[in-house]
C-alpha cells in the first residue's frame, strides 16, 4: 500500500515538474517564402527545441499544400519555433531570420512568387512585437538596402502543421533540398548580401 502512495505521489510531482518545465519554452513564428529553408538555421541555434513548418494568417481551417499553394488562402508557408529563452533570444532569433530573405520583396521570395511566399513576422506577445518592431527598424537603417524594407509585422494567428513529408526536409531529401536552394537563388543572395553562407 505504501508502495503504491509513493508511487502515486512521484507520477504526480513529475507531472508538475514536466508541466513547469514546459512554461520556459516560447514560440516565435516567421514566414520567410519556401519553409523549407527557414528549418536549417533555426534548428542550428542552441535553445531552439523544435521547428514546425507550416501555414498562418489565411482563412481556411486545416489547409492543405496545394490549397496554400493556389493562393486563394492568404495563408503564408511559415515556421513556428519553440525555443528557451534563457538560452537563445527573441534577437538572434530575428537576427538569424533576416538572414534568410530578401526583406525588400513583396511579392515573393527569390524565384517562388506569390502571397503565400511573403515575408512576415507573427508576434505573439507585445514584447515580441516591440523587439520586431525595434530590429526592423535597425535593418532599415543599416544601409544594407537601397529598397524598404517591406516584412510585416503582424500578431499570430492559428498556426497548421504542414504535411509530415515537409517537415525537416533538408535531412529527409537533401539532394533535391540543395537543389532547390540553389536554383531558387536564395542561397546565393544570402552569401552575397551577408559575405558568408549561413545555413546549410
């Protein structure tokens, strides 16, 4: 009997210790065109836990690829990151993301065209927003650009997993992955505006 109290009491302090221990996590939410190219540079960043790909801002419930792809959703192809930040920040996060893209493109990003490819950050706290906010504003500044800097700024919405065959697909399909990356001219933007490649 005293075996079973304890082992009761011990399921029920681990309960609350993985409940606490999921309040330290965050989400960040980005779109940045194709998501498969926005899951290498933040899986890479120490205190990011998870990166999902997926859709946000549209009007359709539980959209499929080809719907979002159709255009017709106003849903953007986003990631929506877990992270801790007591190891990473809300910045670097933002840092990292705006690596990744042309800021300046409002239709699109580099050969994918359309407003599912559209830039956006997906605020979900004031604070968020504030920083967003702040680090566009220094983007714009730095001379970088010699067009506006055109990335949204916009509270998150419900955000749909995408389909399995989407998630991590440089591990899964890294070939086609590089491929892609390549002939998109994303890649070659990135080291030409940075000086340096920044995610596999």
């Amino acid at each position: 009997m005293l075996k079973f109290i304890y082992l009761q009491f011990l399921l029920v302090a681990l309960g609350v210790y993985s409940m606490h221990a999921d309040e330290k996590y965050e989400k960040a939410t980005f779109a940045g065109g194709c998501f498969w190219c926005l899951e290498p540079p933040f899986e890479a960043l120490d205190g990011v836990a998870d990166v999902v790909a997926g859709y946000t801002g549209g009007d359709l419930e539980n959209p499929t690829y080809e719907e979002v792809c159709g255009g017709t959703t106003n849903h953007y192809e986003a990631v929506e990151v877990t992270f801790d930040p007591s190891r990473v920040s809300y910045e670097t996060l933002l840092d990292t993301f705006w690596r990744q893209i042309d800021p300046t493109d409002p239709e699109g990003q580099f050969a994918d065209r359309g407003s599912q490819y559209r830039t956006a950050i997906f605020y979900h706290s004031e604070e968020q927003k504030n920083t967003a906010v702040v680090s566009k504003q220094k983007l714009e500044e730095s001379g970088l650009f010699d067009k506006p800097v055109v990335t949204d700024i916009i509270p998150a919405t419900t955000f749909y997993k995408a389909e399995d065959y989407h998630q991590d697909y440089y591990k899964t399909c890294p070939i086609r992955y590089k491929m892609y990356r390549n002939g998109s001219g994303r890649e070659q933007y990135i080291e030409g505006t940075w000086g340096t490649k920044k995610a596999e």
